[in-house]
C-alpha cells in the first residue's frame, strides 16, 4: 500500500513521488521564516485564518480539580485534565445524581417471609386473575398499597391482589408509574 493521497506532496522533478518527511518539515520551517521576517506576502482570509488558530492554540493553565495537576485548557468550561479525573471526581457526593448518602432498600423477593405471602394470595384467589379471570399462566402477586410507601402492609395478605402479567403493566403502581403515583 502507498502512502495516503491526503498527505502526499508531489516532487515537482519526478511527478507522482512522494516527497519525505524530512522534506516536508524542511518545506514547513523555510515558510514560517518566511512568513516570520516579512517576505512571505499573504492574502487578508490567509492572514484571518492565521490569526483565528493563534486565538484558539493560545494555552490557558488551570489546576484539575481532582488530581490538582496544572493542565493547558482550550475551553472555559474544562475542569479536569483528563476525562478519568473526571469520572473519578464525580463519585460520591461530588456526582449531581447524589441522593444524600442513603441506598434505596431492594425488594427482597428471595425471602421467606416474601414467598409465603406470594403463596398465599395465590391460594386465597384460586391462581386466577381477578381482573380478567384467566386462571394459570403467568400470574403476578400484585401489593395494592405500594411496597415503597407502605412498609407495614408488605406482607399483609389482605393488601395482595392475584394478577396475570398483561393485567399487572396497567396497574397504578407498576414500573414508572409508581414515580407519578407516589403514596396511591
């Protein structure tokens, strides 16, 4: 494979070689001492585009906020100097998602005591739903006073309800919509 056509700079002696890396930096130097003392004459949109990269390659020191190491930043809002000091400083209560140190309680749905309730509303309802009444299949135990708000009435089988799958997405506590049901 050649070299790539982008960065092949032609040798005006012999057409269609490619000139060398030493060439190319010798070529690049020889134009900035020009450009330096004066001789090389540009156009005002060349001119503007020099002007407009020295605006953005002018480096900018900062501290990092979590490794305190002195970095070069080329926007106003960099804060880090590196994207893993970062992720690392926002851990904790340092991360905008902080809730206040405390973890939500998982259902524990391995327990004993959770299986035996589970057990026992299917029991008192026959295995059947009882919104369309399909008995078997894939039936769910249904709290008809959300787990989150009502700790007390977890393993009441009264606050039970026997519900197949399908029934179950429409209730007015299941998944997301417990988030606009709270308390319900």
């Amino acid at each position: 494979m050649g070299p790539r056509p982008h960065l092949m700079l032609l040798n005006k002696k012999k057409k269609g070689v490619p000139l060398s890396y030493e060439h190319r930096n010798k070529m690049s130097l020889t134009k900035l001492n020009k450009f330096n003392s004066g001789e090389l004459i540009l156009s005002t949109s060349q001119k503007k585009g020099l002007e407009i990269g020295r605006q953005k390659t002018v480096n900018r020191e900062r501290f990092c906020l979590y490794c305190s190491d002195k970095f070069d930043y080329v926007n106003k809002e960099q804060r880090f100097c590196s994207r893993t000091c970062n992720g690392l400083y926002k851990r904790g209560s340092n991360n905008p998602n902080w809730k206040g140190g405390f973890f939500l309680e998982r259902r524990p749905r391995d327990t004993i005591e959770y299986k035996e309730w589970r057990t026992k509303v299917y029991q008192r309802d026959n295995y059947t739903c009882q919104t369309c009444s399909i008995k078997g299949g894939q039936l769910v135990a249904h709290h008809i006073k959300s787990w989150k708000s009502y700790p007390g009435l977890r393993y009441e089988v009264s606050n039970g309800l026997t519900l197949c799958t399908p029934c179950h997405k429409k209730t007015h506590n299941y998944g997301w919509n417990l988030k606009w049901n709270i308390g319900e």
